[in-house]
C-alpha cells in the first residue's frame, strides 16, 4: 500500500528529484512549491496533487496547512525541504529576516499545525538541513531575525542549525514511543547541490552554484534527492534513528549546540510565539 508524502521545495532541484524518486517507488507524493508554473510542471508529470505556497509569507503557510488537512486524511512523511540563502537583510510580510522565516519558522510552523495529522499517522518528519549549520552559526537567541548584526551566511547556517535543533525538540515532545504514538523526527544534510539554489542571493554563495567550472565539482540533484528519498522510505528506529542528524546517508555529528536541550526548547517556545502557535 502507498503511503502519502508531503514534499515542500518540490517544484525544483533535490526536492523535485525526489518527487520523481518516490513517485517511482509506488508512493503517493504531495508537491509544494513557490512558483506556479514550475509546481504544476513536476506535479502534472507525476499526475500528483500540487498546492503553491510562498513561505515568506505564514499566511500561505496557514493556507497551505488548511488545504492539506482538507484533502489528505492522513501524512505518513512531511518533508520539510524548502530554504534557500539571500542576499541582503529583508524582513518578510510578517517582520521576520526573511532567511530565518523561509527555512525555520515557515517548516515550524506546518508542522505544528499538522501536528495531530501527523502523531495519528506516526508520521516520519525530515528536514533538509545544511552542513552549514557547523560551518557558518553564530547562534543568537536574543537576535533571531538578525537585527543587530546580520550576513548572509550566518543567517543561514543559524537557520540550518534551528533546523537541527527543531528536529531533537520535536522529537522530544512529540516522538512515537512505546507507550504513546508520535512522529519519527530527523535531519540530513544533502551535499553542495548542483541547482538554482542561491539564485536570490550574491557574491560567493551565488557564484558558487551558477559559475559552470564550479558546478562541476557539486553533488547532482538526482543523488541530494536520494538521500532525502532514503530517509522518507526507511523504517524509523531500523533504518535511520529518530531525532538524530545525517549526512550521506550516515549518522553525522552537527554543531555542538544541537545537543544543547536548554537552547532547543527555548527556540521551540520563541519560534511558537513568533508565528501565534501554543508552545506545547
């Protein structure tokens, strides 16, 4: 029997990939993307349902999250792939840097409202982290959205090490056990990928993944797909362990901080009140 897969950042690069991959292994795969006319290219090869969704903005995001649980009784995988880097400091719509929201808190925030979806279905729930998140944090969490010192490098590894860390607090407080059904919570880091990634930000970031010599020496978006098509077909607990980080395929050791409980939970409880959720 299929299961269903909710897949965001799926109208290009690893996410789409990944589409393909998981439509090919007999799965029933959702597409979510920013652009129209790319969301429906992937979704109408794939004959999949497809919903646009901006997460620059959390009202889609609410939008999205009401349609899906509209449509879709039951989420066995949310794949929480969308992100990218910018460039300059830019708050969103809702007042928030826009790197922070687009990686973090938009993924936050539809998971939390699937949240009973998702424990029902005891959902797997992965995020396309970044090594970046060891490379490149300077972790604040009295300056989230980058008001007193920003770049763009450090705004995303911060908002790839929140995916980390998203991904243990997750774990923690609604994890399946034995005693209690829950999701399954994980992290991956997919490679440098070959694709239109830093297409919104400049200088290093946007050379390195447009300059054609560099390209070359990036992982292809078929094999960063795959690592994510790994983790979605596995077994939690047999395959790949809950609320740990992953890089090809292994288990990897992230940032240290990402074994801090104290700065998880307090992430978990600002990034709540930041989108209007309950914090438990």
């Amino acid at each position: 029997m299929s299961r269903t897969i909710l897949l965001t950042g799926a109208s290009d690069g690893i996410g789409a990939a990944a589409a393909r991959q998981l439509h090919d292994a007999g799965e029933q795969v959702i597409i979510v993307g920013r652009d129209p006319v790319k969301t429906a290219r992937v979704a109408d090869a794939l004959e999949a349902p497809r919903y646009v969704a901006d997460f620059a903005d959390l009202d889609q995001v609410r939008a999205l999250a009401a349609d899906v649980r509209t449509h879709h009784p039951r989420i066995d995988v949310l794949a929480n792939n969308a992100g990218g880097i910018f460039g300059e400091r830019t708050l969103t719509i809702d007042g928030h840097e826009r790197t922070f929201q687009v990686n973090h808190l938009a993924p936050f925030l539809l998971t939390a409202l699937l949240q009973d979806l998702l424990t029902e279905s005891g959902a797997s729930v992965i995020q396309t982290s970044s090594a970046a998140a060891q490379r490149f944090s300077r972790f604040d969490v009295d300056d989230f959205d980058g008001a007193r010192r920003f770049s763009r490098t450090t705004a995303y590894g911060n908002a790839k090490l929140a995916n980390i860390l998203f991904t243990v607090e997750l774990q923690r407080r609604h994890g399946a056990s034995a005693t209690r059904p829950g999701v399954s919570a994980v992290a991956f880091h997919p490679g440098v990928i070959a694709s239109g990634f830093a297409a919104d930000s400049r200088g290093p970031w946007r050379w390195l993944y447009t300059n054609p010599l560099s390209r070359r020496l990036l992982t292809s978006v078929d094999v960063g797909g795959a690592r994510l098509t790994w983790l979605a077909l596995g077994v939690p607990g047999r395959d790949w362990t809950p609320g740990a980080y992953y890089e090809r395929n292994r288990p990897a050791k992230p940032h240290p901080r990402a074994a801090d409980a104290h700065l998880a939970s307090t992430l978990w409880d600002r990034s709540a009140e930041m989108v209007g959720v309950p914090a438990a």
